[in-house]
C-alpha cells in the first residue's frame, strides 16, 4: 500500500529515496510511493546522475557510492559518539566545564556529542554543529596532527578568517602556532572563536592512527572557577588518548 506523499519536490524524491531501501524494480517504487511512473523515473535519472544510485545489468536500481559514503559517515559517527560517551562524562564530572566531541568532515569538523557542564551557564552549541577548524581547540588538536601539507591545502581551500580579534587569521602564523599545539599534545582556543569563551581540545584518532576529531572542555574566561588550560590540557590529552583506544587505536 502506497504511503501519503506530499505534492512539493522535496518530498517525493525523500518517498522515492526511502522506497529505494526496500525496492529494486521502478514498478515497485511507484506502488510503494504513489507517485507517477515518469515522476519516479525523472527522480531515479537525477539520483543516477548525482552517484546516489547506480542501475545495475537487470535494469533495477541499487544504493549507489555517494549514498554508501553518505550512510557511512553517519554510522561512523555515532558509532564513535556512543564509544567515546563513558570517557565524556568522566571527563566533565572532573572538569566541571561543557564536554564536546566533534569529527572532522571536509574542512569543518562536527559536534557529534555534547555533554553539559554543571555551570550557571550554557553553551551555545549543539550536537549536528560545524565548527570552522583554524579557531576552535577541537579544529586545532586535529589540524596539528596532519601532514603541514595537507593543513596548507586545507588553508587555501578554507582561508582563515577573523571571527574575534583573537583569530589567528594568518596561515603562516597558523602553522607555526600549530607545531606548538603538536609538541604539547593539546590546543587552546583563547577567545578565538567566540568572544568570552576558552576551549582546551586534544586530537582523537581511529583504528588507522587516522585523526577522526576532537574532544574539548569550554568554559567562559570570566568563571573564576574554572580550570586553567595549563591544568586541563593534559587531562583533556588523557581522555583523548583514551577514546582513541576505544576507537582501536594502537596504544
């Protein structure tokens, strides 16, 4: 039985992608979706197209490699924010500042867990958040772990740029800052990205030694309560390090 469609482009091409899970033949998308045989052919071309699909010998039509990544990035990511959970509360319960993990995706990296800190504040951020990677302590720790050339391609293909006066907005400054951030195993964002707020952020790794992300404490600078980075980059690292090996990180 076809399920209701609405009649705006967006969600049939969602009916037809949805369909694609549990069928094959274009005959049976359109008695799952409802929809016309050429509306549904016209939305299987695009998808064709773009790499979402692939049609196969038979005529029928297949997740293609664009969809597979796609899927596979989502589970990767939740997979590691489910791992990394234990390691994330233990983290703020000591710290007492907000806990994020973030992944690296392209040239940002994404807040994929979030652990409030027991603050009268809050932080602004959320899970599903990018973040740039030149001015944030997640996006730091991770960038001084990659090759100076691929931080340099990365540089010009995402040029840094002044989010607060505090930005390190110059590459070669940048990549010099960041040979500090690799010879001490953790990164400070001192009001770089936002005004008011202080971040300390290590980088985590993968069963492949591969940087995947980050894990940072933030809290604001005005909290005369708060940890200095000196005091929470080595626990901050720790963490990092543990995470890493609950991703499969060699030891």
């Amino acid at each position: 039985m076809a399920r209701p469609v609405g009649s705006n482009s967006v969600e049939k091409t969602l009916a037809v992608l949805d369909a694609l899970g549990d069928h094959e033949r274009i005959a049976d998308i359109v008695v799952a979706t409802g929809l016309h045989k050429s509306t549904v052919h016209r939305i299987l071309q695009d998808f064709a197209r773009l790499g979402f699909v692939r049609v196969t010998e038979r005529g029928t039509y297949e997740g293609g490699p664009r969809i597979l990544r796609l899927a596979g990035r989502v589970l990767a990511r939740t997979d590691a924010a489910e791992r990394a959970a234990p390691e994330l509360h233990a983290l703020q319960e000591r710290c007492g500042g907000t806990v994020h993990f973030a992944v690296l995706d392209g040239d940002e990296a994404v807040y994929v867990a979030k652990v409030e800190g027991n603050k009268p504040y809050r932080m602004a951020s959320r899970i599903g958040m990018a973040v740039p990677l030149h001015c944030t302590a997640i996006g730091k720790a991770a960038l001084a772990e990659l090759p100076e050339d691929e931080v340099r391609a990365l540089l010009r293909r995402a040029p840094p740029h002044a989010r607060t006066p505090a930005t390190i907005a110059d590459p070669d400054r940048l990549v010099e800052h960041l040979r500090t951030v690799r010879a001490r195993g953790w990164a400070v964002d001192e009001e770089e990205n936002e005004a008011g707020v202080r971040c300390v952020g290590a980088a985590v790794a993968d069963h492949t030694r591969r940087v995947i992300g980050a894990v940072s404490v933030s809290q604001l600078v005005a909290d005369v309560a708060g940890r200095a980075p000196d005091e929470l980059g080595p626990e901050v690292a720790a963490t990092a390090r543990a995470i890493s090996r609950l991703l499969g990180a060699p030891g």
